[in-house]
C-alpha cells in the first residue's frame, strides 16, 4: 500500500479503454465464474518467468484476477470460469511453487464480474508491509485459530481480537469487540499495533485479516515486538464465513468483509454498522468508487444519496465531470495539485 503521499504525486492516468469499457467487455462474457483468493510464501527465483508463465496459462484459460508476484511468493485475487475449473486446479496442481495451496473461495458472487481483467504484477514484496524482513525472524509466525476457537476468543475477556486491516475495510465489517486501528495502510497498522496493545500484553491475542495473509507477518512481527501469545485467524474473514456455514456456527463477525475486487464487499453478518458519507445519517455498508476518474476515491453511499447525486463522492467531483474531454488532463493536474493533496486518499489495494 501506499502512503497517503505517494498516492498524491501519482499522476493519474487516462487509460486508452476506459474502466467502463473494460467493465463492459467482462460482463458480456456471461459465463460463471468461481472468485477465489490464495497466497504464499515461496521462493520464487525467476518472478518474472514465474509472472510469464502465469499470465500464459490463464490468459488461455480466461481467468481475471489481480495477482502479485515476488520472490518471496504470490498473492491472487481471482476468477475462473467454472467451466476451466478442473483445468485450472489441474494446472495450480502442476506447478511446484504453488502444489497444495489453499484456495479460498468467495461465498457470494457479485451481480457484475469479480475482476475485469487479468493483471499479473511482480513487485519487490507481496504484501507492502513497509518490514526489514532480515531484521526480524518472519518464519516465526503465530499458530493458527479455526472459526469456532475465534469464536471463543471473541467471548473471553482475558483475550483480544485484532483487526489488522485498513479502516475503510473494518468500517464495513468486524468481528464483536475487535480492536479496529484508524490507520489508511498496512504499513501503519504495524507501526501503530505494538503500542496499541502494550497494554494487553498479557492477554491472549487474535489477529484477523481478510484472507490470511496480512497476519502471516503482523502476527511474527509482533512476536519479534515481545508478545508471546499471537494467534491468527486461518485463511482470513473469507475461510471463517465458509467454515461458519459449514459448520453450523453462530457468526460473531458483523457486517461485511470488504474485498479487494469489484464486488467491493461479501456479506458475513446481515447487520449494516456503517452510515453514509454524503448525508452521515443513513446506515449504509455499499461502497462506490466516485464516478469523476481523476478522483476514484472509495466512499459509502445511501440509495437515497446516490440516487440524488449519482457516484460522485462530493459536488466538486461531479462538476470536473461536466469539463469536455480536451481540457480533462489540465483539470486532472490541478486535481492531484489542489484537491487531492487535502483529503485523504483511499486506495483500494492490498499492496
Ligand atoms: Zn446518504
Ligand atoms: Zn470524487
């Protein structure tokens, strides 16, 4: 993720098929798709062969998804059309890096696609965790907690649960009595959970995250800060939600689990605990992205609100909207210059 100010001096790009065509194209293919999520930590040495090898094989078998490759392993958010399924696992199976690794599929799918495109991306990390990873033990991770021992964590009063995701994604959705950290990334949320739990520090802890993997080395790096009993939610939200289903367990998460594709959120719990940034009375937990492209920030809208005002996250994104075409770029640089220097930004990305 990145920082508030790096997002700022990013120039925001005019893509030559806009987002809107894209999402055009994956919805007229009707197929059933299967959106699934995985990760691991694996020596990968070749990221960019790996990367070619990937995007070969699934571009063949019309899978989408946002996948992060580095030589410390890979991070997908995906679909598959169900009819490529068994080819598609087939495959996975056949690869050495990736052999026995745990797919977590979505419990819902969307009404649109889950992903309008297939975008393979080989980055230094494969969650940007702002870490020294040589100046801790990251192998020494906390032990695993299913859905039901979760369950009893969230009931004990000599443990606490924390939320080690971003607070756009806890605002929708958590789990009863979770500490929610008001942090924009990842980054700050590992800067400011060792403090924040200094008084706890005898507690028994559980982390959380939407699939795993943020807890992988929040939960070594706080053992590295001296917490000796750190436990972590297997496979995420999104393995609890399945697991509680299955196993006829009572749901303590409430709400939704924001994810990162364009379903935007899965519903968990049926409660709504957010409310609408536009008028900030009606509960609303249905994210949009703000229609003006320049701005595309994340923001919750009531039905009431976006019927009024359409997907603009404020009156000044709706009027950049009425500027022609020819003068856009002008109006995107004085954007990023004046606007979005002053608010924060959300960016709806893992890493
Ligand atoms: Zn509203
Ligand atoms: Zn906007």
């Amino acid at each position: 993720m990145n920082t508030v100010a790096t997002a700022a001096r990013k120039k925001t790009k005019i893509d030559p098929i806009s987002r809107v065509e894209k999402r055009r194209l994956a919805e007229a293919d009707t197929r059933e798709r299967v959106t699934l999520s995985f990760y691991r930590y694996v020596r990968i040495a070749d990221p960019e062969a790996f990367r070619e090898r990937l995007v070969d094989k699934w571009s063949q078998l019309d899978c989408m998804g946002r996948i992060y490759v580095a030589s410390e392993g890979i991070n997908a958010q995906m679909n598959v059309p169900k009819e490529n399924w068994d080819k598609f696992d087939a495959w996975v199976k056949s690869q050495p890096e990736l052999r026995g690794v745990p797919y977590k599929i979505a419990v819902e799918e969307g009404e649109g696609p889950s992903f309008i495109k297939l975008a393979v991306k080989v980055r230094d990390k494969i969650v940007a965790d702002g870490l020294d990873d040589s100046s801790f033990d990251v192998t020494n991770v906390g032990e695993y907690l299913t859905a039901a021992e979760m369950n009893d964590y969230v009931d004990d009063p000599d443990a606490v649960v924390v939320d080690m995701r971003n607070n756009y994604e806890s605002e929708v959705g958590h789990f009863e009595s979770a500490i929610t950290p008001d942090v924009e990334t990842f980054r700050d949320e590992l800067k400011v959970t060792p403090e924040t739990l200094r008084i706890h520090k005898n507690k028994k802890i559980a982390l959380y995250c939407t699939g795993g993997i943020r807890c992988e080395k929040a939960s070594a790096w706080l053992k590295h800060n001296g917490f000796e009993n750190v436990k972590h939610l297997k496979g995420g939200i999104i393995d609890y939600a399945r697991q509680v289903k299955q196993e006829g367990l009572e749901n303590k998460f409430k709400g939704k689990n924001f994810v990162f594709d364009e379903r935007l959120g899965e519903r968990v719990g049926s409660e709504i605990i957010s409310t609408c940034h536009l008028c900030r009375k009606e509960k609303s937990d249905t994210h949009y992205h703000c229609e003006n492209q320049i701005c595309h920030r994340l923001f919750l809208g009531c039905p009431g609100c976006i019927e009024k005002r359409g997907s603009y996250c404020s009156r000044a994104c709706n009027l950049i909207s009425l500027v022609p075409q020819k003068h856009k770029k002008t109006v995107a640089r004085l954007y990023n210059e004046h606007i979005r220097k002053r608010r924060p930004f959300k960016k709806v990305r893992m890493s």
